[in-house]
C-alpha cells in the first residue's frame, strides 16, 4: 500500500527527476515482488516479508521463520504417529490427542507465516513443552523409547527451538 501512495504522489508531482523520487515495488530490489518492500528495497528473496527483505510489517526476530516448516513436519509427525497407534492397537485416545496436537502446531505454524509470529511461536512453544511433559513422564513410568521417549526428545528439542526464536 505505501508503494501505491508514494507512486501516486510521484505521478502528480510529475516523472522521475522533475519533482522527486518515484516509489514502486519495481524500486525495491530483485527479490521484493509481492509484498511492500519499504524504504530502500531489500536484496532477499521472501517477497519482502521473512529474513532478507524490508517490510515495514515483518517482524521477524530470532530465527521465527525458520520454525515454521520444522513446526508443520513436527505436526504430521505427530498425526502419522497417533494414526499409527490406532491402527496398531485400537487406541482411539492417541488418535484424538495425536490430532489435538497436530491442529494446534499447525494453527501456530500459521500464525508463524503472519508479519508478528510471536502468537504462533507461543502456541508452538506451550503445546510442545507439554507434550514433552506429558511424554517425558510416560517414558519415565514404563520405559519404553517408543513413542514415549522419542516424542518427548524431540517434544523437547522443538520447545527449546521455541525458546530461542522468542
């Protein structure tokens, strides 16, 4: 919207040169095609949102943006696990509560790709700290590394992730 305000502006004040610079999305560099790249352009490839290009909405700190494809591998590694146990043993809790988890990393890996990705990485960040919670007291009662020790290893791995990028 800024690109279309300031080109309009440069248009009444006449071409380029005779009454100002010109400001268009095609001024803002090679990789800034889709979004409102800001002042001075940018050299990335993230259509102006994300590292490398200069919106005035993004706000990514921290790695964020590096999460949000961890987080949804994450998500359908959880869904493919509860799938598992139900067809493995019937268990219709791993199922719904495989599917619970799956929804809500994949609601904050949404919330991830919007310019304040603060509110997904949160999500993320508490449904992945309870599920190593959760997991981590399973594998302590029965000892088994399957699911219980693994989903707690990377249950706790990915919070730790979370926790960096916040």
């Amino acid at each position: 919207m800024l690109s279309v305000l300031a080109a309009t502006s440069a248009d009444r004040r006449g071409p380029t040169g005779t009454g100002g610079s010109k400001v268009s999305a095609e001024s803002n560099g090679p990789g800034n095609v889709g979004g409102p790249g800001g002042v001075g352009g940018g050299a990335g490839g993230s259509g102006g949102f994300g590292p490398g290009g200069n919106s005035d909405d993004s706000v990514d700190g921290g790695g964020r943006g590096r999460m949000q494809p961890l987080t949804i591998a994450f998500a359908l590694f959880v869904l493919v696990g509860g799938i598992m146990g139900y067809k493995k043993k019937r268990s219709k809790d791993s199922l719904i509560a495989s599917s619970i988890i799956a929804g809500l990393l994949l609601s904050s890996a949404y919330l991830m790709g919007k310019p304040n990705t603060t509110y997904g990485v949160r999500l993320a960040l508490v449904t992945t700290a309870s599920l190593a919670a959760y997991m981590g007291k399973g594998y302590y009662d029965k000892r088994k590394i399957f699911p219980q020790g693994m989903l707690a290893g990377i249950s706790t791995v990915m919070t730790l992730g979370y926790m960096g990028s916040l």
